[in-house]
C-alpha cells in the first residue's frame, strides 16, 4: 500500500488511512450529503446518491465524489469529478431551475468563497 507523509507530525502513513496513527491528524478533509430518489421514480427506491466534496489542499487533492447507495447501505456504482466539472454540472442542474426558486447551497457558497 503507497505511504504518504502526514502534513502535520511527517509520520509515514498509508495512503488509505484517513487520520495520521502518529498525532491523529484528519488526513482528509470532506464534506458530504446524501439526496433522496424522485418519490414517483419506483424503480429508484431504496437508493440515495451521496455526494463527498474532498477539501484537499491541492488542486489534485480537491474533487467531489458521486456515489449510488442501494437499500443495503452500500455503494452500487461511484465516480470523482474535478473540480471543473462539477462546476459545470452543477450549472447544468441549477441551469433547470428558475433564479426565484434557487438558494444557494453550501457548495455555492463554498465555491464562492474560494473564488475570492
């Protein structure tokens, strides 16, 4: 398994761990939300899609990651997108929604933020 250094204490750590064992540093910063299915889409339920936006303090360290969970709590399917095109698909799906009926997300607010 690929060691990494822990930014905070150097310890080696592998790649995979999510705190340093050595000074418990969290590795990997992340945010995460789940959606519920369309209610009238039946064949969709049980599932839920999560969405893990990864905090890295790199560019190749940032993306966000779409999972599919099913009815067992498990990921079916998952797929990472930089951080380019989640902006883009996030102005794909907002593109659906009229200005009085959009809120910004954290995300928006997030991105905003990082913008400055």
């Amino acid at each position: 398994m690929p060691l990494v250094a822990c930014r905070q204490c150097g310890g080696s750590v592998e790649e995979a761990f999510r705190f340093c064992p050595w000074c418990a540093e969290p590795l990997r910063s992340k945010l995460v939300e789940f959606f519920r299915p369309h209610p009238l889409v039946e064949s969709d339920a049980g599932r839920a899609l999560r969405v893990s936006r990864y905090l890295g303090p790199t560019a190749q360290e940032r993306h966000v990651r779409f999972s599919v969970w099913n009815e067992e709590g498990r990921a079916e399917a998952a797929v990472s997108l930089d951080e380019g095109e989640a902006l883009r698909l996030a102005r794909f799906v907002a593109g659906s929604i009229s200005d009085r009926e959009q809120r910004p997300t954290l995300v928006d607010k997030l991105l905003a933020a990082a913008r400055r």
